[in-house]
C-alpha cells in the first residue's frame, strides 16, 4: 500500500513543479498506484473545499499565491528603470500580482519578452508583491517590432508603432531589407540585448507607407501576429471542393428558412424560422428551426483547412477587412446560405411552449435552401408597418410569426434574468479610400435581439443534446465574479446611492436589480460600466462549468462555425454522436479538447485585442484634426500613471498623464480604483464626469492625451506645465501619512 502524502506535502509539491498539477502527475510523483488512487482524490478534493486549491480542468493550482517557481516574462523597463516581470501561471480571481525582479552583476541582461524561469518570494509593505531570481532562461523565438523605418549613416532605426514603447531600434545596414525611409517595417530582434545601448534588429518585412488609411488594420493584423495568408495546400483544398448533394441528408428544402444579418454581411452561415405549433397540446406553442452551416463537411480533421482554421481559432473582424477563419470559397460561397441556393446544414428543430419554454428539440444533416437573404433593418421595417418589396411577400408567413415566436422567448428570458447591460455599441464608417467617415453607434433593434435569442437556444440544445449523448465537446464557459471584484462594485453603488445585496449566492437577477435602480439617472452608464468591469472572461473548456452572464447551466457554440473553430468542433461532435458520417470528431481531436480550448480562447482573445487597437488608430486618425477641442465625458480607468476618459461623442478612450493632474502626489488606490491627492484630498474614481481637451492624436499608436478641465463641474488648477518657474515641491510627509490612513483598509490579497 502506497503511502499518502500529507496535504503540505501535496501543496509544496504543486508550488514547486507548476507544470505537473494534474491528479496523474501528483499521483506519479508520490509514487501512488491502484485504489490509492481514491484516498489521493478525497484529499485534493478535501484541500479543494478548504480553499487551498482551485481546479481547472483537470488540474490543481494554489488559489492565493503564485509558486516558488514560476515561469516569467519580462516587461520592458518603467522609467525609473526597474524591470518588472508578467506571471504566466497566475490563475487567482483578483487582478494580478506584481513582480519586481531582482537582476545580480554576473546575471546576462534580459529582453521585454523573454521568458524565464524565477525564483520568488513574497514582499509586504512594497508596490509590488513578489521578487524574483534568476534561475534560468527559457528558450523563446526572437521578439519582433513593428514600426516606422528611419534611415541613417549606419543603416537605420525602427520607431515602435506600440503605444507604450519607448525605446528605438537599431538596424545595421546590411540588415534593413531594402527598407525605405519611413515605411512601415517589421522586424526581429538580433542577439541578447546588451545592458548599455539601443536593441538591435534586423527587418524581415516591408509593409508600406504606414499613412495610408487601409494599413490601419494591417499594422494590427502584424502587431498581433494573426495569421493572413492561406497555405497553397489549405487554398488547393478548398478550391478542389464540391457544393454537397442531397445524399442520406434530410431535405429541408420545403422550409421557408431565412437569413437576417448586417447589410454589410460578408457570410451568411445561419437561417431561422418559426411556425405555429398545430399540435393541440401546445396552444399558442411555436416549432423553431435554426439550420447552420455543415463547414464539418468541407473541412475535415486533420486535413490543411482544418489546421489552418485552428491555428486561426476565428476569424477576426476590422472597419475595413476580414481576416478569415477559412478561405473565401467556403465563407463566401459553398458555405454560405445564399438565397435560393441549396446548401448543406446541421439544423435543430425546437418546440417552445407559449411562455417560451424548450418542450423538446430535434439535431438533423440537412439539405436547405434560403428563402431571403435579408437585413436587420429591413424585417424590422417589415414588423413595423413599412415592407418593402422583397419583404412584403415573407411578412405574414416568415417575418411575423418569428417575432410572435420571440415574444415567448422573450417570457422565458423575463424569468431567467441573464445579464442585461446597456452599453451601445460602436461603428466606424468609412469612405471608399478608408478615412474615417463618422463614428456613430450601431442601432439596437428587435431584429437583433430575435436572432441573439434564437442562437441562444440553438447553442442550449447542442449543449444538452451532446451532454445527454455522454459525448465530448468544448462548452463556452462564463464563471461569477470573484467575492473581490462584487466589493469593488458594491463599493460603486453604494458611493452613487444605490446597493448590491450581500450574503447570499449571487444571480444575475442581482445585478440586474443594480442595474435597473441606475436605469435613467445620472449614473446609468458608470454601473454599467462597472458592472462589466467585475465580470470575468468568458472562455471555452471540455469542462461543464455553466454560464454565469446568460444564467444558464450548459452552453455550448454551435451557431457559427464560420468563423469559431469551437462551433466546428460541436458540429464534428454532433455527426459523431448521430453517426452522420465519417467527418465527426476523431479519436485524437478528443484526446486534444483541453489544449484546443485553450488555444482558441487565446485566439479570441488575440482578435479582440487587435480589433480594439484598430479602432483606436481609426479613432486618433478621426480626432487628430480636433486637436485642441474641448470633450465631454467620463472616467473609464484608474492607474497609477493617469485616468482614463472615454468621449461621450465617439467614444474613443484618451489618457491623462498623472503630471497633468496638478502640482500635488496622488495617491493610487488600486482596489478602489481611485486617484487621491495627498494635499487636497481631490479623489478621481471611475464614472465621474468630466471636461477634457484633447492634447495630441496620434493615429498610428492610436494614443490620445487629453487634459483635465474640470471634474464634476468643478475646475481644476492648472498643472504643472501651465506655471512658471521652479516645479512644485513634493510634501512626502504628508503624502505618506495619507497613503498610510488609506492603506488600513485591510491587508491586499495577491
């Protein structure tokens, strides 16, 4: 009988070895065989309870403090030249933990980006909470820089186009590509950086003048790394492909299914539609069917358009390009539900009751053909009284009775109470040429709202169905906020008169409540904003953990595998468990699940970040002629080295740098989210209203610097830079004392 170890045992184990956390490697570790197996569980499971530990997936992680030994990477230096370092496996609810590292002379010098394995140690009393030592670096591919290309004697320099760079590059002559003054370049780094003197880079790509309006998203689609070219083979692949026949499929070609997206839609990959239910147990019931696109059929596992669309993960969406999940013959065309064309589909027939209830639901391969490629806009005209042509002879049999079917969904959404924030939704217009035309925000309107309900309940069912089946899938996961981020935002409504129950297990019912209270006042949009603020990241896992934000216990992304590898994984996992065909989810697809979820949750996470930086350059290229103007708006962010404003009038994000602030320390309280002066008492917290004017656009980094005019109606005294003669002197003492009141507040958890 193997001997069990103890439970510090267990955690000083997971501490130091990060990368083995999962039952097997603790259980390999200890040497622990057989029915031992089940006394390991029990005591995980009993260190889980106590909170000691976390699960994710099917791994253990200490849920307060990072290990021992932790693998790093490094920032680039702040300006008072400490080197700070980002934690690659923290996994803590709460904001995390900063990491100073501590360099010795005999140590090489270390790069922004390089990862390394440390040892650390916790600190108090510090800004930061752990030190870290040197042990080892981990090998990494080079680091690589975009920017602008400037020549010189010795060759040249690379002028980062990333808003938080500050250092140049150097690139030797015989290593600039061709490169011309003031192009637009990308380059990677070329050995260690030395401790003294400027990196060192050679270019690997010219991308043009970086001015023209159209290489806004090209510099992102660069910055980010997302992949923009086919293969030859993924291209053969999908240009070799044939529009799918009738077969063993179920012809659906009699229902008059339609497809409802933006005007401007580049693929049309789901059609809805809704009959009354004649079946007399179900008065004023609905049968709903929502046919998809089977992109299972032409990609298949395994082949190049398959390992292209996962590397991709999903397509990802700019004001002026796409860059997609797969090539244009399917996403445009053979999987793409034309108008009177017929195309292959998964589709699910559901049965609502007349309070929007799912009565049942049936997953079938099918043949379908659309009976209207039609637009948002145009049905809701339709619904309210102003067809046009096309829509007049779908209104009374189609158009109709899909809104009279999302009346009951709308019932059953009443009683579920996801969560129901309002926070419009911006779009960037553009001319021809791509300069920005206007920035306005996008139109919420029923149509919208039908379709959101209808793929709602299509991806529930293919959630229930597959968990019925006992058949692996990637479900898409939204865990509650953590009991940190609920005190951050119960300490917002209560500072604007409203509250947030405490005690009890939180439902978004809640929130909603929090939600309504703010609903027409002056703070409307701040506990909107807050409240998104506490929500964690929704993410996909082979794990079943529900749906917080929805309010529901099982969801899966069935509805677009277009442009989501994760719906093209659920579709496989569908023929798989109806034995459709030779096409569904392979042994080694599912043996893969866990790294494919986090591959494709990384990727999602890659496009948001690289359509976000997009729109700001658009924004700053747009703003950049109203250079001096005043703006109102609101405080979106606190950090120790400014306020973040969003513009009411296009809603475009501009820093005020802490020097701009006055003459005074301001004190950074980081979990209140609040700026204090330390003579003052002048506190900047998120949703206060405030005057700016805006200092300099900048559309190539996207940055906007603004200036405080007034907070709340009141005036501020001008800063620094406005008086003349000897700067301000720092009243340390008193700054301290004040930092010091603020600090009792209670000890900071990592």
């Amino acid at each position: 009988m193997s001997q069990i170890p103890s439970k510090t045992q267990i955690l000083d184990w997971i501490a130091a070895h990060p990368g083995e956390t999962s039952k097997r490697d603790i259980a390999r570790a200890f040497g622990i065989k057989g029915a031992d197996r089940i006394d390991l569980k029990r005591v995980l499971k009993e260190l889980e309870d106590e909170g000691h530990l976390e699960k994710r997936g099917k791994s253990y992680r200490d849920a307060d403090r990072l290990p021992p030994v932790s693998v790093l990477q490094m920032l680039a230096p702040n300006r008072d030249g400490d080197l700070f370092a980002k934690p690659l496996e923290w996994h803590g609810e709460g904001p995390e933990p900063r990491v100073l590292f501590i360099a010795r002379k005999d140590e090489p010098a270390l790069a922004e980006g390089d990862r390394i394995l440390a040892r650390l140690q916790e600190v108090r009393g510090e800004d930061h909470q752990y030190e870290a030592r040197l042990i080892r670096r981990i090998g990494a591919n080079p680091k690589r820089v975009l920017g602008i290309f400037r020549t010189g004697a010795e060759g040249g320099r690379i002028v980062p186009i990333d808003k938080g760079a500050d250092l140049e590059w150097m690139v030797a002559r015989d290593a600039t590509h061709g490169a011309k003054d003031g192009e637009l370049v990308e380059a990677e780094q070329i050995g260690a950086r030395a401790r003294m003197g400027l990196p060192r880079a050679r270019v690997v790509d010219r991308l043009g003048d970086p001015s023209a309006p159209k290489a806004v998203s090209l510099i992102a689609i660069h910055q980010h790394g997302i992949p923009d070219a086919f293969p030859d083979d993924a291209i053969a692949e999908a240009d070799a492909a044939k529009p799918a026949g009738l077969g063993r499929r179920e012809d659906l070609r009699h229902l008059p299914l339609v497809t409802i997206d933006p005007s401007d839609a580049r693929d049309r990959d789901d059609a809805v539609l809704a009959l009354p239910d004649d079946d007399p147990k179900n008065p004023g019931g609905f049968v709903l069917w929502v046919a998809i696109a089977d992109v299972a059929h032409y990609v298949r596992p395994g082949s190049a358009l398959d390992r292209e669309a996962r590397r991709r993960g999903n397509s990802t969406y700019f004001p002026d390009r796409v860059v997609p999940m797969l090539p244009d013959r399917l996403s445009g065309d053979l999987c793409s539900l034309h108008e009177g064309v017929p195309r292959a589909c998964i589709a699910v027939r559901m049965v609502i009751d007349a309070h929007g209830t799912k009565l049942s639901h049936r997953f079938t391969r099918g043949l379908m053909c659309s009976a209207g490629a039609l637009g948002y806009a145009e049905v809701q005209a339709a619904q309210d009284g102003q067809p046009d042509a096309r829509t007049a002879a779908l209104l009374d049999d189609v158009i109709r009775p899909l809104y009279a079917a999302y009346a009951a969904l709308c019932r059953a959404r009443a009683l579920r109470q996801p969560l129901d924030l309002d926070l419009p939704e911006r779009r960037i217009v553009l001319t021809e040429d791509g300069h920005v035309a206007s920035v306005n925000f996008r139109d919420r309107l029923d149509a919208h709202r039908l379709i959101e309900e209808f793929m709602v309940l299509a991806n529930v069912s293919a959630a229930e169905e597959l968990t019925r089946l006992r058949r692996p899938l990637i479900f898409r996961v939204h865990e509650e906020p953590s009991p940190e981020k609920l005190d951050a935002l119960r300490e917002v409504a209560a500072a604007s008169g409203f509250t947030l129950a405490k005690g009890q297990v939180l439902q978004t019912r809640h929130l909603n409540n929090l939600l309504d209270q703010a609903m027409g006042t002056e703070f409307s949009e701040l506990i909107n904003l807050s409240t998104l603020r506490s929500m964690t990241q929704a993410y996909y896992t082979p794990e079943h953990f529900g749906h917080f934000g929805l309010a529901l216990r099982s969801y899966a992304h069935f509805t677009s595998p277009i442009r989501r590898y994760a719906d093209l994984i659920v579709h496989r996992a569908l023929i798989s468990a109806h034995g459709w065909g030779k096409d569904g989810l392979s042994p080694q697809e599912i043996e893969e699940l866990e790294a494919t979820a986090q591959h494709i949750s990384e990727t999602e996470r890659r496009s948001m970040e690289a359509e976000r930086d997009t729109t700001d350059r658009y924004l700053a290229a747009y703003l950049s002629e109203r250079v001096g103007n005043e703006f109102a708006g609101r405080v979106s962010g606190i950090a120790r080295f400014g306020v973040f404003v969003k513009l009411d009038e296009t809603g475009a994000d501009g820093l005020i740098p802490i020097r701009e602030l006055g003459q005074e320390y301001f004190h950074h309280d980081r979990e209140a989210q609040t700026l204090m002066g330390a003579d003052t008492g002048l506190t900047i917290g998120i949703g206060q209203r405030v005057t700016v004017r805006l200092s300099e656009a900048v559309p190539v980094t996207g940055g906007l610097t603004l200036e405080l005019l007034s907070i709340e109606d009141k005036a501020m005294r001008p800063g620094p830079r406005k008086i003349r003669g000897k700067a301000p002197r720092r009243n340390i003492g008193r700054s301290r004392a004040r930092a010091g009141k603020l600090g009792r507040k209670g000890p900071r958890k990592g």
